[in-house]
C-alpha cells in the first residue's frame, strides 16, 4: 500500500486500526502530513484516553500509544494535560500505558512542570504509587537536563516531606522516593532532614537506602546535556523490523517442528535387520560387527 495517497483522515483511521505495530510507511506518511494531521492526532489522543473496547484484542486499544507517541515527538503542549490525567490515575489498566511512556515526557522540557507539580502532591493513601514515581524521576531529570529549573523542583519535593516536628503515625513511603530524588540533585538545604528521617526508621527501605543517598550527594549536582529530540519514525521502524523478525523466527520453528513430526510418523520402508544377520552392506559380517555396531 503507497500510504503517500492516502488523506490524513485515512491515515488516522488506519493508525488508530494498525495495532500493537504499524508499518513504518503509516508513521512516515503521517509525519510528512503533520499541519493536517497534528490536529486529528491531538483529538484520537484525548478521545482514546477513555477507551473501553468490549474485547482485549481489538486493535484500537493502542491508538492511544501510538498517538500519544506522535505527540510526544511534536512537542505537542496541548497533549500535555491528558499525559498529565494518565500519570495522575489510580486506574491499574491505564497506568499500564505509562510503560509505553514512562519517563519520555522529559521530551517537552520545563513546559510540562506545571502538569506534573500537581501529581507529586496527589494523595495515594500513603502507598507508592507508579504514575507518582514516574513524575518525580522526570522532573529530577529535567532539573539536571535544564539546571535553571533546579530550585524550582527541589522545592517540590521538599514540600512533600514531612515536618520533622510533627512526623504523621502513618508513613507514606512515597516519602523515600523524594528524598532519593532530592539526593540525585545533590541538594544540600535538604540533607540533615532527610537524614534525620531515615535515622528514625520513617523513610522505607524498600525505596530508599541510606548509602546510596550519601553517594549520590557526594557526587554534587552535575548538569547534562538535554537527549536528542524523540525519534518516532526511527524508533516505530526499529520495533517493526523487531517484530517482523519475531514472526519470521517463530515460523521458522514451527517449520521444524512440522518437519519433526513428519519424520516421527514415516513408516520404516526397509526391514529391520537382525543384530545376528549378515551386514546388507555385503561385507560378510554380521550386521552387529559391521554397521550394526555403535559408530558403524
């Protein structure tokens, strides 16, 4: 199919039918076509975000990804608050996007701190909790990628520790998780309190380790270079040609097993030769002797 002549409607419509795995032509098509499509991309993103299809295999329940994805590599803004809905969720099947996603919204840069600001401070019954994680790693990542924003979301994460005055009976362990955060950003204003608070048994060591804490302080604050811009042509041929690989092996084994079974069941075509009888070779041994025998 030459998914050049389609329209951008078409196009659409066929990524929102393509699947775990378009073809790579679907995605070129529609990137070459983005002022019309960008729009109709924005509106299957938002839409597909409450998506209840009756069976688990319909197609469609990838649209959501994959538009997501497009968006993402736009640096759409106005996607960004239904990115922010499905960080923010409780629902355990839409959290299973994030994994599509996971920490790329660093793509839109200090744009997307006001979306994500709002998640961290979320309740979650005192639970660690997926979406939340997610947040926090992305905004220490863009604090390190655009160091200008540094201030800004430490201070975010120190809001979301408890006074050490006033420490609440039940301890919420998404606690341990900013104070891992706020040590990758080397941030001395809050050191002796996250300390404190692991002396007292209040962060969980399940998320958070005293060690590696003062490791990474002592490495200080290093700001990096921001990562190439996402890459969605590359990035859906390459999970394409993945994919088509994983076919091509599987059918190559199921040929061989076919071939197996095939050889199990033929009948014998020759009779059997007794281990006393002479050797058919015509040697004038026995056939155990001659090529009866192991390695004959």
């Amino acid at each position: 199919m030459n998914y050049n002549d389609l329209t951008p409607v078409e196009l659409v419509h066929k990524l929102n039918m393509a699947g775990r795995d378009p073809h790579p032509g679907l995605i070129n098509a529609i990137w070459d076509k983005r002022a019309e499509a960008e729009p109709l991309v924005l509106t299957v993103f938002d839409e597909a975000f409450d998506d209840d299809w009756p069976s688990d295999d319909d197609p469609r329940w990838f649209r959501f990804v994959h538009a997501g994805k497009f968006l993402l590599a736009w640096q759409n803004r106005d996607a960004m608050p239904t990115f922010a809905r499905l960080y923010a969720t409780d629902d355990d099947a839409k959290q299973n996007w994030c994994e599509w996603f996971e920490e790329d919204l660093l793509h839109f840069g200090p744009a997307i701190i006001p979306h994500l600001k709002p998640i961290i401070g979320k309740e979650n019954d005192n639970k660690w909790d997926y979406g939340k994680a997610l947040s926090g790693s992305i905004l220490t990542k863009i604090a390190t990628y655009h160091p200008e924003t540094r201030a800004e979301i430490t201070a975010i994460f120190q809001e979301q520790l408890p006074s050490l005055d006033a420490i609440p009976p039940t301890h919420d362990e998404m606690w341990s998780s900013w104070a891992e955060e706020l040590g990758e950003l080397a941030d001395e204003a809050s050191r002796d309190h996250i300390l404190t608070l692991a002396d007292a048994g209040v962060l969980s060591q399940d998320y958070f380790d005293k060690q590696s804490y003062l490791r990474a302080m002592n490495r200080s604050f290093k700001p990096q270079n921001p990562p190439q811009p996402y890459d969605i042509r590359a990035d859906y041929k390459n999970s394409y040609e993945v994919e088509q690989e994983r076919i091509k092996r599987l059918a190559r084994e199921r040929e061989r097993q076919r071939s197996q079974r095939i050889r199990a069941a033929k009948p014998r075509t020759e009779p059997k030769v007794g281990r006393n009888a002479p050797c058919p070779c015509g040697s004038g041994k026995k056939y155990k002797k001659c090529h009866g025998r192991p390695g004959g």
